[in-house]
C-alpha cells in the first residue's frame, strides 16, 4: 500500500475519536485559543496568519455514537463548567438519587458457582428478609463509600458528548468529522507526524475498486492527540510500536452490554434511581439499572475476561438477567428503546501505555483512566484530557513543540501530580483477586476500598486467551461428553453459535421471545439507532492465523460476538465476518482463545479501523 498517492492535509493538531476524553481536551484548550478582543491567541503553524488548525476524526456514524457510560459522580467535568447546571443543560439528565446494591439469589439454579460463592449466596439468603422486598435477592443495607455515585449525574454520555460536540462545533475552532475513521498512525521513524484515514473504495480484504477507490487521506500534525478508547487502531498501533511499559499489562476486560428500556406506568422507581446487582446471572457478572427522566431506563450486563467459559454470549445473559424477578418486577410491561455494547479496559492505570512520545499523546481509557475501584471512566477521560490541554497551551505559550520531554514536562507532569492519579494508584489492584476467582475478587475489591488501596489482595494475572476453558471442562458434571459432542457437531452443522443450546442444556430455560423486551439477537440489531455500516470499507476484523481458527474448539469469538457478526463458516474453515453487523465492541479481540504465536499477550484476532456500527448516542 506504500506506493499509493495519497492526498495530504495540514492541520496544528489532530485528534483520534470523540469521546469524553477527547471532549475534555477540545473543551478546555477552545476556551484559551480566542484573546479578549476576539483574535487568535496562538497563530496556526501550517496557515499563517489563520487561528491553529484543529481536526478531530471520528469512527461512529454521529457525535457521541461510539461513547457509553451514565451514572457518574462528575466531579471533574463540573468543575469544567462552574456556572452550569448540567443536569438543566444535558437532554434527560438528572442528579443521581436512591442508591441499591442488590445481591441477586441464581433462583433458576443454571448458574456456575464456586464453594466461595455457595457460602455467599447462604450468608445473603439469611439475611434477606431484612434486605429488601424482593424474596429472590438481597439489598445491601449499606454501600461502602467508593461505590456511591451520590452528588453525581444520570445521564446518557453520548447526550453528553453530543451536546460538548455541537457547542465545540458552533465555536468554529474545531473541525469534528463523524463517520471518518483513523486507520493508523503516520510514523517517521519513532516519531508520529499525522494520521491516516481509513481507505474508501476497497474489497472486504482491502483492495482497491478502480472505479471507486479513495485512498484515505494523511492528515500531518505536530500534535496527535489519540482518544480513541480501550480498543481504538490507532492506540493498539502504537502500544504494536512501542509496547507497554515495564510491569504494566491489559490482562482484564469485559464487555458491557446495554438496553434503554420504556418503563411501564407500574414502574415506581424515581428519576435518577441507581441500580447494581451481583451473583446472577453468573457469580462473575455485574448488573446496573439507571433511572431517566422521561421514564426510560438503561439497564445492562458486563461480563468480564475472568469469566472463564468460553460460552460467554452477553446478549443470552442480558436477556436472563432482565428476567430475574428483582429486575422484572420494574421493568415487565415494559419496551426494549435502544441496545448497544462496548468493551471496557478493566486494566486500569495498569493497563497505562507510554503516555507521550515525540508527536504524539494518549489520552481517555486507552490511557489506562479507568477506576477500577469506583467503576468509572468519563470523569477520568474526561479530566486526563482537561490536564492534555492544559499542558498544550503551555506549550503554545511557550512556543515550545510537542516533542516527548515537553510533553513529559507539561502534560504528564500534571497528571502525576492530580487527584486523578492518586485516585487511580488506589485503585490500581482493586480487581486482582478476580483473577483467582469470584469470592476472592468481591473479599479484594472490599479491602482495597475499605483501605483506600493500602491493603489487597495477590494473585497471579494471565492474559484471558490463557484461562479459558474447554467446553469439557466447562460443563462438567452438567452436560455429558457424548450429549457436549453431538450438540457442537449439530451447531457446526447449522452454522450457528454454541451458546443456546449449551446453555439450555446445561439447565437454563428457553427465552421465551415476546417482541416488546425479549426478541431474537438478529431482531435487536435493529434496535440501535443506526445499523447500516458505509460501503466501501474493508473489513476491520480479520484472523492473524486462519490455521488457527481451523482448530480451535472453543471458538470464543463467535460466542461473545454482541451483534453476531461473527458466525460458523463452513465446517474446519474459519469464521466468517459480517461487517455491516459489526458493532464495534471489540470484545473479539480480548476473548478470543488463541494467543498469537508471536505475542501470547495477544490474541488471534486482528481489530483495525473502521466505520459504521450500531448506536444511538442514548446508549
Ligand atoms: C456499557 C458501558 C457502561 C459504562 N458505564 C459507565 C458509567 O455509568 N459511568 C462511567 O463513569 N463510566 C462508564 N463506562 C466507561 C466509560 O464509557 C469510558 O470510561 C469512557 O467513555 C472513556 O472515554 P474515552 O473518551 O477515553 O473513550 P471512548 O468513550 O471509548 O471514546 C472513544 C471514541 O473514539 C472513537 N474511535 C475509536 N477508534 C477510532 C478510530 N480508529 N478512528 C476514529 N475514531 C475512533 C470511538 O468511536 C469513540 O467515540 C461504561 C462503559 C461501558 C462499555
Ligand atoms: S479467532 Fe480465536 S477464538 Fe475465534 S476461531 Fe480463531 S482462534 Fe478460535
Ligand atoms: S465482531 Fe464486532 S460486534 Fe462482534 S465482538 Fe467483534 S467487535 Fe464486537
């Protein structure tokens, strides 16, 4: 591809991706770039005589389709705005109000569960009839401090981001282009002068259609500011570049999964209602429930990468998980608005890359922002990006460039010193004990709160590909070998997934599809606002090692795919790709069962650049 002509742009400063962290930076830095009087306050390098020249490029089809996320303690972003009352300002926003922590009782008995969690699930029984109306699960009778969102706001971050982007938009200080991804990142040598937009007019593999053919245009930059979130291409270039600092890892993930649901006129929770639920459906995965204003809710899932089965599909779990009585009791009558998923990097400051190099800066969770003790990650962006700009306008004071020791010196400096580190260097080990199972990882989670981070647990970290299990092992003691091998040759048959079937055999009951809250993962697909993904792309999920693929059993990749685009081939091929379906939640990449022979700390599949996906900025 090197010796295709591209056209080229100028610009001061490029950003990658429109997200929280992205809207910080943009937000505080448009704030310094005007004098009193009207004037640039700092004359563009590439257009003299012409205010700096601010690009930023965005994947998702909209501003603040690409983002999730809604309660948080907002903290940093309100001091952005000292005279503003977001909860007025933001569409369907609402200062957050009752809080629950629910343990939910597994009252179907289908679930995986360790003796730890068995002794969990006996202690909670025992108390429930003190904690709370629902006989199937317990509410805590109290929340400890790092878990409360109190102060804070219910709103949809991509509402959020969307009303940042229009207001950045109507300044005319900055370009936003929606629907645009950034393939890579545009190296001389170790330093990054620009980016590449992703190539129009190509085959799903990526060549060319002479008749239609755009080469993705390099944008050169002294500054690329890179906000593209936990799985972004052009972050995961440059971690392939540089790697990751001595000690630093990005073992853990997972996947969130979401619905906005209309509420039924029999739904008493109020606006502004936080929900978080454990034990069910899995002792691994994580509930939440947020309560809008206009008598909508957004609910979900996150299933994490120490869920060890390789029948993970969220979608299946999200659906039981609405059907547990605590959750469908305020939700039955009920219709399903709006669906979407995303990964989160659950790594955290340890999951932190080399911040800045020559040209280049990171910014948001691909920064490693996440607070893995709260479980919150706009604020962080959000305020990782507010430190970004604070530092390039020192610079541009300066008239100092945008080479690693200035950036080191201004940016970095800054977030070393605020609250955001001390906060995230707290939270740094609160997941470890999740590695060695479920009960560990609540008892770890509990200490490093309780302590503020000086007390912990130890475990031994692996990358996901290394814990899966086989399907053997998996359902043990639940499904026998002969009736496990005639279920996957009949799955391979039909050219459909594991997991339905698996799990019904394993002892859940059918979903009983009703069109209005459960419907089928192809009738949901279309439940997300925009679904069609531009033409003319090439794929952006590939396997490194089609070999591999041939065979691998467990075929993780399929069963977390959120939006089934990837499904059975033929059978001893490789999966097949649909990108169109693709949502780009990327929990492919980290769930997929085969380390890569030349990095085991990465996986079989390949994640680039690309445009379309299913959101809506509700979700
Ligand atoms: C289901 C779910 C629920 C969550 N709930 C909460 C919550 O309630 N509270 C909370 O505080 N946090 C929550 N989080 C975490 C929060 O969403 C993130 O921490 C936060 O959005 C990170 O912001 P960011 O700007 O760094 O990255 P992102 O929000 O990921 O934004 C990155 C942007 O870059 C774009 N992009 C990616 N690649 C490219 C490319 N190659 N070219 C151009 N653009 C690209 C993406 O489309 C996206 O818009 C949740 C996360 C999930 C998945
Ligand atoms: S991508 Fe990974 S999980 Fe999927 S078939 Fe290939 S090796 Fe297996
Ligand atoms: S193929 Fe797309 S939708 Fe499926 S898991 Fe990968 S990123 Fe998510």
């Amino acid at each position: 591809m090197s010796a295709i002509e591209r056209m080229k742009m100028e610009a001061d400063i490029v950003c990658v991706g429109f997200g929280p962290a992205t809207a910080g930076f943009l937000t505080t830095l448009t704030r310094a770039l005007l004098k009193e009087d009207g004037t640039p306050a700092f004359e563009s390098k590439v257009m003299p005589g012409m205010p700096l020249q601010i690009m930023c490029y965005e994947r998702a089809d909209d501003i603040g389709f690409g983002v999730s996320g809604v309660v948080t303690k907002a903290t940093f972003i309100k001091a952005s705005f000292p005279d503003k009352d977001l909860t007025k300002e933001i569409p369907n926003a609402v200062a957050a109000g009752d809080e629950k922590v629910a343990y939910l009782f597994d009252y179907l008995g289908a679930s995986q569960r360790d003796p730890g969690t068995m002794f969990v699930d006996a202690v909670f029984k025992g108390g429930r009839f003190f904690m709370g109306k629902c006989p199937e699960a317990a509410e805590l009778p109290w929340i400890p401090p790092f878990l409360r969102k109190e102060g804070g706001i219910v709103m949809s971050i991509g509402s959020f981001v969307s009303w940042i982007g229009a207001e950045l938009m109507s300044s005319g200080l900055v370009q936003i282009w929606p629907g645009t991804p950034v393939s890579e990142p545009v190296f001389e040598g170790d330093k990054v002068v620009g980016v590449r937009l992703a190539d129009q007019g190509v085959d799903l593999q990526g060549n060319p259609d002479p008749a239609n053919f755009m080469p993705g245009m390099d944008i050169h930059a002294p500054l690329v500011v890179v906000g593209d979130g936990p799985v972004g291409a052009v972050g995961r270039t440059l971690d392939d570049h540089f790697g990751l600092p001595e000690g630093n890892h990005q073992h853990d993930w997972a996947v969130g999964m979401k619905a906005v649901i209309e509420l039924p006129e029999s739904c008493t929770l109020k606006p502004g209602t936080v929900i978080h639920t454990l034990g069910y459906p899995e002792q691994e995965i994580f509930g939440f429930m947020y309560v809008y204003p206009d008598r909508t809710a957004s609910l979900g899932i996150f299933v994490p990468s120490w869920f060890d089965s390789p029948v993970r599909t969220t979608y299946t779990y999200l659906q039981h998980w609405m059907q547990h009585p605590y959750i469908w009791r305020h939700i039955e009558g009920g219709r399903l608005r709006s669906w979407g998923a995303k990964s989160l990097q659950e790594s955290g400051v340890r999951g932190e890359p080399y911040l800045t190099g020559d040209g280049y800066v990171r910014i948001g969770e691909g920064s490693g922002t996440t607070n893995v003790l709260t479980n919150s990650g706009v604020d962080e962006a959000w305020h990782s990006g507010v430190l970004l700009a604070e530092g390039v306008i020192d610079l541009l004071q300066r008239d100092e460039p945008f080479t690693k020791a200035n950036l080191d010196a201004t940016y970095v400096k800054r977030r070393r010193e605020d609250k955001l580190n001390a906060d995230l260097q707290k939270a740094k080990r609160a997941r470890d004990g999740f590695q060695d199972g479920f009960f560990k990882g609540m008892m770890g989670t509990g200490m490093t709160g309780m302590t503020n981070g000086a007390m912990n647990v130890s475990s031994q970290s692996r990358p996901p590909s290394q814990r899966i299990k086989t399907l053997l092992e998996t359902f043990a003691g639940r499904i026998s070998e002969q009736d496990l091998a005639a279920a996957v040759a009949q799955c391979a048959k039909d050219k459909q997934p594991l997991h339905d079937t698996l799990m019904v055999l394993a002892g859940w009951p059918e979903i009983k599809m009703d069109g209005e809250l459960l419907m089928s993962h192809q009738d949901v697909l279309f439940k997300g606002g925009k679904v069609q993904a531009a033409g003319g792309f090439a794929n952006h999920v590939t396997f490194a090692h089609p070999e591999i693929c041939r065979t691998c059993k467990e075929r993780t990749c399929i069963e977390i795919c959120s939006a089934q685009a990837i499904m059975p081939g033929e059978e001893g091929e490789p999966p097949e790709f649909d990108r169109e379906k693709c949502i780009h939640c990327g929990a492919c990449v980290w769930s997929c069962s085969k380390a890569l022979p030349e990095d085991p700390e990465k996986t079989n599949v390949l994640f680039g650049a690309g445009s379309g996906g299913l959101h809506s900025n509700e979700n």
